[in-house]
C-alpha cells in the first residue's frame, strides 16, 4: 500500500469518511490535511463552531445562539473538510441545509450564507459571502456528488446574487475579532464533531453520545444539559458545556498526534483544561471523564 492510500485509511479511521471523501481531503504534504485550508474556509469554520457551540443554558446568552444552528449538534454528522471547501455528510440533507442557509421565512441560519446549486435530490452547494467559502451539506454517504443543478425544495433559500442583509450585517458585527491561531482552534472544533481515536482512547459522538460506552450518566432530563457557551475575543476563548463530550476527548481532538490541529498542546490548568497554539488559548470546561476504564453494563 502506497504512502498516501495509508493516510487515506488512517484519516477515514479517525473521520469516519468513506474513502472518496478522505480521498478529496488529504494534504498534497502527506498530512491528513483536517486543518489545511484556505484562509476564508478557516475564518467560516470558525463562525459555524461559533453557531454550534452556543445554546441557551449556560449563563449569558452569546449572540450566535440566536443564530439556532446549535441544534445541529444533535444530528449525526460526518465532517470531511476540504482545502477550498467543508463537506457535511448526513442521512437528512434536507433537514440539515434549512438549519444553515438563510430564507425569507427567518428562522435558523448561519450569517451570509447562500444556496449556489441544488444537485440531484441530496446535495446542497453553498457559498458564503463575507468569507468567499463553500460549504456543502450532501446526503451521498460518498462525500462526492454530480448531476445537473436542480430548484431546492420546498424552501426559498437566498441565492447568490443575494447581497448581505441588515440583520446578517448586525450578527456578523456582534462575532468578536480573533487571531489567526485562534481561528484554527475554533475551525478545529468544527471539523471534528464525529472525530474519534481509532485505538478507542477518545472520541466525540457529535457532542450528544459517548461512542465508547464508558460509565457514568449525564442526562438528568433537563435542558440544561446541551447548554454550550463558546465565546472570547483576539487570542483568548473559553468553551464551557454540560453533558457529552468529555474534556479531555475535546482536548484530545485538537491535540494528538496525527489528527491534531498542527502545534496544538493540551494543559491541566487543575479545574479545567486548555489548548495552546502560538499566543492563542482555548479553556475547555465540561465533564471529566471517569477514571475508571470499565464500559456501561447493558441493562
């Protein structure tokens, strides 16, 4: 087996991509290339774990919370992020996109974002405005997609010759400037939401499950446990959330060898942990995993 088909099984191992995706995402240096981009695919990826990672529960409410993407977090997907693009691959397309692209009924959206084309019956291509960026939402478990443009259904999504809103204009305002390693980290938190180790030492689960089935449980029924706060400005930022994933899997993500976001470092700062790249800090502060090494039994 080639050098790069190696890489290709090894990012497919940690992603969860088939392998045209993994395929269209791994570096020309010979990297897994999660976090090789170009500058505006970085800034949106930072915008969208902005929209993410805030929800109501958690104190103040952040600004992006209004945005209502949060609630993506509950749906099972696989991130394959590409240089000049970010792939979201789901079973529900067609629930997903609505949750993203603004539309003249209001509703849930990330800022500046608009339909370029409509392929097949699954594929939602996407440009974003004030960063140049294309997302694409698909329902090909591939990652890839053809076919002829078609009218997206059922919803009046803006389009791209749709210039920027006043409200679009007032949110993206209200996102606090932030250093380019700082960008990096928050981009990383968005690609990685299904990321797991292939050894088994971690794993994100969407940020709503535990992949790995260790002991412990942390739904007590209440809303406040998907409450997520993820907000700072410049080099410093704090994430803070209830339930899953663990900390130390969070901080894992971004850190560990191979898949790590490059020149990442974890730290145990005792009551929390954190990651360090150049000048930037991200706090992470959720639940530490059990010490024990024992799965859940089954009921």
């Amino acid at each position: 087996m080639s050098m790069k088909e190696s890489t290709i099984r090894l990012r497919m191992d940690f992603t969860g991509e088939r392998e045209e995706g993994a395929r269209a995402g791994v570096a020309r240096d010979g990297s897994l290339g999660v976090d090789t981009c170009q500058d505006g695919q970085r800034f949106l990826r930072a915008l969208l774990a902005l929209g993410l990672f805030n929800r109501w529960g958690l104190g103040d409410i952040r600004p992006p919370a209004q945005w209502g993407i949060h609630t993506l977090v509950a749906y099972d997907i696989t991130v394959s992020p590409r240089h000049n693009r970010l792939v979201l691959v789901t079973d529900v397309p067609h629930n997903v996109a609505p949750y993203l692209l603004p539309s003249c009924d209001g509703g849930s959206a990330l800022p500046g974002l608009r339909l370029k084309e409509f392929c097949g019956r699954h594929t939602y291509v996407t440009h974003h405005l004030p960063t140049g960026a294309e997302l694409v939402v698909t329902g090909n478990h591939s990652g890839t997609w053809s076919g002829n443009r078609r009218p997206s259904p059922h919803w009046d999504f803006y389009e791209a010759d749709k210039s920027l809103t006043a409200t679009e204009r007032a949110q993206l305002k209200q996102v606090p400037a932030m250093s380019l390693d700082a960008a990096r980290l928050l981009a990383g938190l968005a690609t990685r939401i299904a990321s797991r180790d292939p050894r088994g030492r971690w794993a994100i689960g969407n940020w709503f499950s535990d992949p790995l089935d260790r002991p412990g449980w942390h739904n007590d029924g209440s809303t406040k446990r998907y409450g997520k706060q993820l907000w700072g400005a410049g080099d410093c930022w704090t994430l803070r959330w209830n339930g899953f994933p663990y900390t130390r899997d969070v901080a894992a993500s971004l850190t560990a060898p191979l898949i790590g976001v490059p020149g990442a470092s974890a730290h145990d700062a005792g009551d929390h942990l954190y990651v360090r790249l150049g000048r930037a800090t991200l706090s992470l502060q959720g639940l530490r995993a059990p010490r024990c090494g024992a799965r859940k039994r089954s009921a």
